[in-house]
C-alpha cells in the first residue's frame, strides 16, 4: 500500500498531526477542512483529498474530531511505537541533536552514540556512553536500532552512510552537507538548513526592495 | 517571473548547486544529465526540465559545463550576494545554530542575536553581543537583517515571528516545532528533524521486519 500514495502527501500528514495536537492541547474538539486549512495555510479541497487515500476521517458538515483524526494519522504514520536512534559524530552538532528535548517526546529514542575520535570515545553525553564505529554492529543488533543520524562532516558522510546500511539500519536523519547514495531499501531525510535558506533567496531576491529590476 | 516557476523545481536548485560544487572540487569539467541524475538520485529528464525554466544551460551531447552551471544557478538563486541574519532565541538551539560554521562560507552571515531572557542579555556568542528584543527594531534596520531564525520554544515562536515581520524580516528560517503564520509577502523554511522523521517512519513502518502484515 505504501509506494501508492504520493510522497508529498505522506510528507505533509506530520504537519497535519502536529496541528491538530496544538488544536488538541487548547480543547478544540471538532475543526472544519476549512479552519485546518486556514491554521496551515492550504485549501480545505487538498487537506481532504489527503485524507481521502486514508480512508473517511470526517463527516459532510461537521468537521473532523481532533483527537481521533491526530490519533489515527499518527498511527498511519507508525508513531504509535518507539524508534530507536543512533548518532554518529559526537561534535558540536551532534551534541546539539543528543540533547535535543523534542525527540524523546515524540517517540524518538535516541540510544546509542558514535564517533571515531579516541578522545571522545568512552566519554558520557547524557546518560549514553560514546562508542567507537568498531562496535556499530554489535551495538545496532544488541540496541535494535532503527534509525541512523548522520552529524559528521561533509567528507565523512557516505562512508558512514554506508557503515549503517551495512548493519542494516533503513532509515537516516541526514545532517551532512552532501547528497549521499543509498540502495533503494534505505530512506533518507535530510535535515539542511542551507539548502533551506538557498530556496528561499530566490524568492527574496525577487521581492527584495534591493532588486527592484528583477 | 519568480512566481512561474514551480516552487518544487526552486527548491531542487540548491541541490543541483551543491552536486556541482562537489564535482567541481573533485576536478569534473563537464557531465551530463543522466550521470548528475544519477549522482542526485533522479532522472535526468527531470534535470533537464527543471533548468529549461531558466534557460538553456547544455549543449545536445555535449552535457553541462560544472563551473559555468554552479555559477547560474547560484545566481539565479539569489546567491552571489550576501544575506544577513538575526538569531532570536540563544538557548541551547540557538547558540548551536549561531556557531554552526556551514552558514558563512555559503554567504550567510549572523550578524545578530536576541533574547528576552536578562541572564543573557549582554553576554558575548562568538564575536556578537546577545541583544534583548526591545532594540529589535533598531538593530534590525542598522544591520540590514535580511532573515530571521526562530530558535525559541513552540509557545513563543509566533509572537517572535510576529516582531520579526513586523520590523520588515521576509525571510524566516523556523526551528520551533510550530506551523507559523505570516503574510503573504514573507517566506518560511521550517527546520523540523521530527517532522523528517515522521513521513520517514511511514515507509519504515511499512517496509521493516517487524510489520509483516503491513
């Protein structure tokens, strides 16, 4: 079922479930298409029609229940489990994600911690000790985990990359300033805020009050 | 002309930028779309259509010049100039952003930080003073902010957002776990590591060993 429904359509169900858990924690019960589009700035029709690959969450004129609807996208999306984590490279950013609150509270575990860095190694972030890349297998079957993030820099992405892989971790949360390989099996996020920032100049630039020629 | 072009395709540009800058610094002269698509994971058509937007950057057969490539689309993004920053909340996020040395050397530059908590006001991240949000408005015009980067907690990032558009910042790069409302005029780039994780875990959830029946 899942390779049917279109990509930007899973993508957007978080923004959807995290929307309706803010309207949730202010006692809003009920919400029309119409007012969850107005909240994220889309068309009541594509909310709608995104849920309809789902099965029928609301209905005709009286809106959709919020807990239920946030309930049953957070199952679609598998967040009614734990996912357990592993960070390779323990600098200054991989630090950062370590102690990063929002993860643990979304069901994201982060368990174990990596570097190659003997002075590093050993040491404590948290209550999670770091391990050398050496003991990556033993630790990703021993801690089953399910997801790798990638916070090592540019020049070391793919060869971790590949290192996960090979232990068998199908998912990645990639930090690294590179556009990495995986096989088919293996899905990617990439977490870039310059990429970010790069797509959004070109729309600056042509409303800026500096480029009134453009 | 900026509106025409589909958002999906601005938004691949970085992409395409950074693949070239790598090949660049490795030495490569000339590709073609089927071994850049390849590089980057799509097809090449799609490679093709997406820069036939802008002009016509390869010769049939010939493939595309690396260097001269980079530089277009770098322009057209908005990238051959400078773009200043404001950092609004330097708590842990914040100070990791602040110090997060792949921003400069692409042109984007910190030049101020803010807080509203007093233990902060004052004290020195990097060569820049945290400032408190009263003198927004102020340093906002002084420094030429271009872009404001929202690192404060999910319960005051609006009002953060709020100042910010309300001192003429039409750029936000959004780290608070929030969906954010603005005027039509001002972009948005949400750095969300959670919301990445969550449409990956559909597919994980779908495809892992431990959901066979899926």
């Amino acid at each position: 079922m899942s390779e049917r429904i279109p990509e930007v359509v899973v993508r957007r169900l978080p923004i959807y479930a995290r929307a309706l858990g803010q309207l949730e924690a202010r006692g809003v019960a009920v919400i029309s298409s119409l007012d969850l589009g107005r909240l994220l700035g889309v068309t009541p029709a594509q909310i709608r029609k995104d849920l309809s690959y789902f099965g029928e969450f609301g209905k005709q004129g009286t809106g959709y229940d919020v807990a239920h609807l946030k309930r049953e996208i957070r199952r679609i999306l598998g967040l009614d489990r734990e996912w357990r984590m592993a960070i390779v490279g323990v600098g200054r950013l991989g630090r950062a994600i370590a102690s990063y609150p929002g993860f643990a509270s979304e069901g994201f575990r982060v368990v174990a911690l990596f570097d190659n860095d003997p002075a590093k190694i050993g040491t404590t972030i948290g209550d999670l000790v770091v391990r050398s890349m050496d003991e990556l297998a033993k630790v990703a079957a021993d801690e089953r985990i399910d997801i790798g993030i990638v916070a090592v820099p540019a020049d070391q992405g793919q060869e971790v990359v590949d290192k996960l892989v090979a232990v068998g971790v199908t998912g990645l949360l990639n930090y690294a300033p590179i556009t990495i390989s995986v096989p088919p099996h293996v899905r990617v996020r990439d977490v870039d805020p310059v990429v970010a920032l790069q797509s959004m100049t070109y729309y600056l630039k042509h409303s800026g009050p500096d480029d009134p020629a453009s």
